[in-house]
C-alpha cells in the first residue's frame, strides 16, 4: 500500500488492516442490529418481555469466537516481532547514543555523527544506551521503534533497508523541553555510496564528536 523501505514495513501494515478489518466487521455488525432490535422490539409493538435462563450453545459462541480472533492478532503481531528481533550475524553494528535533545551514531571505524548513514540490503543492529534520561528512537517509515533506557542499559534494533533515501528519525518518549525537536535523519545509501562514505576520512555531513559522546 505505501513504500517499502523495509520489510517490516509490509508486516506491521498487514498486521494493522487485519486488526482494522476486524473492529470495522464488527461495529457495523453490532451497530445494525441494535439499531434493528430498537424497532423490532419497540414498546408500542406490545411485546411481553421474556427472561432467558443460559444457553450454553449461545455462551461456547460469544466465548470461542472472540478468543480466536483476539489470538490470531496476537499471533499475526508476533510472526511480525519475531521477524523485528531477528539477530544477524553479518549485521552492521552501529552504535547509538541517545541524549537531551540530539542522536549520536558511532561506527566500528571511528566515524561520528548526528545523522545515521546504513548501506541497502544489508542488516542493520543499533545498539541503544542513553546518556541521561529515557528516549525512543523511532523511524516511522520503517515501522520500527525502540525505547533507549536510562542507567546504562543497552537495547538493540534490528532492520534492513531496502530502498535508497533518507527519512525521519524521532525521539518516541517524552525527554523534556526540546523532545518535539529531537529529530535527524536516516539516510539509505546505494552499496557503493556507503562503501566511498564510510572510507572517506571526513564527510561534510560529519560532526566529530559531536559534542554528547562520554
Ligand atoms: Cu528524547
């Protein structure tokens, strides 16, 4: 339906029209027949009310039925999570610092800077850590996010970027005065591209140390 950068995009999507789907049946469902009982069973029609004592067919069905339902979300869902925490062992480390108000991406070669730059077709681990309070790295477009914990804790984000560009990364968690601006970018450059940027000693885009690295 919309672009697909990863493909978490597509199971997460999924995932969400299923669930949709679903509550759309069955508020239209429930929504007509209540509106058809309000006339079939209006006063002025003289209907003797009667009290029904248990139905155990009635109860299995209104039991079984959403039981199911709510297990195949479930199921769906996590199909989706397990592909999302999928460790590779050819994955490119990078690590991720997190701080009131800005990112910092740290690479293997010594690379340092504020906006994230990951070759196509390759998976991607970003190892979290925040330096002061809790924040959330989110990349919209991806469908992916995931809490960066205060006091040392270390979480890991798995993807693999499929399509060349660049697009937004948020911080999901309140972080104080300036979170609403807590935004950089990550940029999906072609192998070739990556392979020239990553070799290049400095890139105008560069900050070294930017400033929030311990
Ligand atoms: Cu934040």
């Amino acid at each position: 339906m919309f672009p697909a950068p990863t493909s978490t995009v597509e199971t997460v999507d999924s995932v969400m029209l299923y669930i949709v789907a679903i509550s759309v049946i069955l508020l239209l469902g429930i929504t007509v027949t209540m509106i058809y009982f309000v006339f079939k069973y209006n006063r002025k029609k003289g209907h003797e009310p009667q009290d029904i004592h248990g139905s155990i067919l009635l109860e299995t069905i209104w039991i079984a039925v959403p039981t199911v339902l709510v297990l195949s979300m479930f199921y769906f869902g996590y199909e989706g999570f397990k592909e999302m925490r999928m460790d590779s062992k050819d994955a490119f480390v990078i690590q991720v610092k997190a701080k009131m108000w800005a990112w910092d991406f740290r690479y293997d070669n010594g690379k340092n800077l504020d906006t994230l730059y990951v070759p196509v077709g390759r998976p991607i681990k970003l190892e979290l850590q925040s330096l002061d309070v809790n924040h959330s790295l989110y990349i919209p477009a991806f469908r992916i996010k995931q809490d960066v914990i205060a006091g040392g804790k270390i979480n890991t984000l798995f993807f693999t970027p499929e399509l060349v560009g660049s697009y937004d990364i948020a911080c999901a968690e309140f972080c104080g005065l300036n979170h609403s601006m807590m935004y950089t970018k990550v940029v999906v450059l072609s192998k070739d591209d990556f392979a020239s940027w990553y070799e290049a000693k400095k890139d105008s885009s560069e900050v070294q140390n930017a400033g929030i690295v311990q």
